[in-house]
C-alpha cells in the first residue's frame, strides 16, 4: 500500500493542485478508510476551521475525520474570533499556523484562500470558495467509482448553475478522463478559466460538453448531478434565477432518458422540487447520502496524507 504521506504533500487549494495519480491513489486510500483496513494515527495534531460561510457536512466530517484520526479540530468561529474584527489575513495566517498543523478553509474569494495559504507555514485546505469545491468532487468521484469503478466509460452530466460545485466536477474529472456534460442555462455556463485549464490536462477526446437542453444532455449519462442554484452569497439573486432555471431540475422525466442504472448525486443542502424533485431525491436512483458519507473517508484520507 502507498504511503498515505507520499499522496498529497502541500496546500490542496484546487482540484488542480493534485495530479491524476494522486486522485486514484487517494480515492484508493478513502476506500481503506472506509472498508476500516487501515489505522493512521495523527496524535496530537491539530486542525483548524476557518468557516466564513455555514456548513453541516464539510465542517462536521472534518471534525470527526481527525477525530478518528487521534487529532483535533479547532473551530475558529470569524464572529467570536479577531477575523470577523477584520485583522489581515497575512497576520491571522502566521500566527494559526504556529499553532495548528493544517487550516481548512471555507470563504468566498479563492484569492483570500490563496493569500491565507501563502502566509500560513502549514498545509491549507480549501473547504469550499466561490471557485471551487475540491473536497466535495473527491467525494463525488469517489461515489462514482463505488457504483461504476472504471471512470472512463462514466458519462456525468451536471445539471444546473455552472458553479463552485460544477467547476470542481470539471477539473476533477478532467484529471479522471471522466466524459463531464454540464447543462445550463446561457449564460450561467462554469468559469471560463477552469474550462481551459480543463481541457488542457484532459486525455480524452471531448472530454467536455456544454449543452444547453437537459433533455438532450442526459441521454447516455450515467451520473445525474444538481446542487442548489443559487449558492451561498447570492441570496439577491434568488428570485432571478428561479425563473432562469425553470426546467433545469431533475425530476422523473429526465431521469427516464438517462442510462438504466444511472445514479443521481447531490452535494447537498437541497431545495426539494427546485432543482431536484423529491420523487428523484428519495428514488433507488439516488446516492445522495452515500456522497455525503464519503465525505468524510476522502478527507480522513486527505488529512492523512497531508499531516502523517
Ligand atoms: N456539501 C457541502 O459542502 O455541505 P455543507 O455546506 O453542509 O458543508
Ligand atoms: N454551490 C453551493 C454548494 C454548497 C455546498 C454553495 O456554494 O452554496
């Protein structure tokens, strides 16, 4: 078996900050976790959280990811620490990384993350920014993997806001040779750059489709992907987008016109008959609460390899 520290050594900001090997060989190690064939012990080491926006699973997998572990967490609440006060983000970095041996991070711009990770002495983790959500894709992809093992005959088709979630979904599966079709309205398609840098480290052919009829895009799928379609942050634009979105949510309809045994994921929270109708939700179909267990395997697994 790998050294889980030989897996990801530094700062895991992005998707992109892992190679194509290093996702196999972590979503291997996530399944060790899993399957409880594997004992690392992480004594004494202590992770902080840094959660500028809410969280149930991202917040409390890590918590009990480095419990299990035989480490800690610190939750470094911004409204009762000097961060919400507003002390600079090179001061806050230097001192937590004195005393914490890994930050996770959640916050809106990836450039603040960016600018935590260059001042912190210890590995940072991005636990969700507007950009990317690069936990959440290994959970994904390691669902994936569970239902279908080998990834390039998977055709995943996301449905929805081209967004953190959908970005991650991009770029992760661009390192797993994974066929990604994103379905959006025009004009809410994923963020350019994260497109590009995609389709330059893709070896597959086409790897990537944006199509914008979801009645067209999921015909041969074998993934079905939504989240919500506003995200945290764009409260103001809510009203607009439920009317942008109508008929971009999954429901029985498009699910029929996938493959047979396709499976519907969601990263969750969701907004039931918004952007998933609660039939879809609650069907055989769905992996939903699989996804959000792993959560919690890909990152013991992440934490490993950063902090053994
Ligand atoms: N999927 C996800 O990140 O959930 P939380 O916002 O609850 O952490
Ligand atoms: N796109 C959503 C994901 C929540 C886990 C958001 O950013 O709010």
């Amino acid at each position: 078996m790998l050294k889980p520290n030989k897996i990801v050594s530094s700062n895991f900001l992005s998707s992109l900050d892992i190679s194509n090997e290093e996702v196999i060989n972590l979503l291997n190690l996530a399944q060790n976790f899993k399957n409880k064939d594997i004992n690392i012990q992480l004594k004494n080491k202590v992770l902080g959280l840094i959660f500028d926006k809410s969280s149930t699973r991202t917040r409390v997998s890590f918590q009990v990811a480095m419990s299990r572990l035989g480490g800690t967490t610190i939750d470094l609440n911004p409204t009762t620490s000097q961060i919400g006060r507003g002390e600079p983000i090179r001061d806050t970095a230097r001192v937590l990384s004195r005393y914490c041996d890994a930050l996770a991070i959640r916050t809106f711009k990836q450039s603040d993350l960016e600018e935590y990770a260059r001042w912190s002495s210890k590995p940072v983790i991005n636990a969700l920014t507007d950009l990317e959500h690069p936990c959440q894709a290994l959970a994904d992809f390691m669902t994936i993997k569970e239902e279908f093992n080998d990834f390039s005959k998977v055709v995943l088709t996301f449905i929805g806001d081209g967004n953190n979630v959908a970005n991650s979904l991009i770029l992760c599966g661009a390192l797993l040779d994974v066929e990604v079709r994103i379905s959006c309205p025009k004009g809410y398609e994923p963020n350019s750059a994260i497109i590009k840098k995609a389709l330059e480290i893709s070896n597959k052919k086409d790897f990537l489709k944006i199509i914008n009829d979801p009645h067209v895009a999921v015909v041969g799928s074998n993934v079905l992907y939504t989240d919500v379609w506003s995200s945290m942050g764009e409260e103001n634009k809510k009203e607009k987008k439920d009317i942008d979105f109508d008929g971009f949510n999954i429901n029985n309809d498009l699910l029929k016109k996938a493959k047979k045994d396709a499976i519907v994921l969601h990263c969750l929270p969701a907004y039931r008959d918004k952007e998933i109708t609660n039939e879809v939700f609650e069907s055989k179909n769905s992996r939903i609460f699989e996804q959000a267990e792993n959560r919690l395997h890909v990152q013991q697994a992440l934490l490993a390899s950063l902090l053994s």
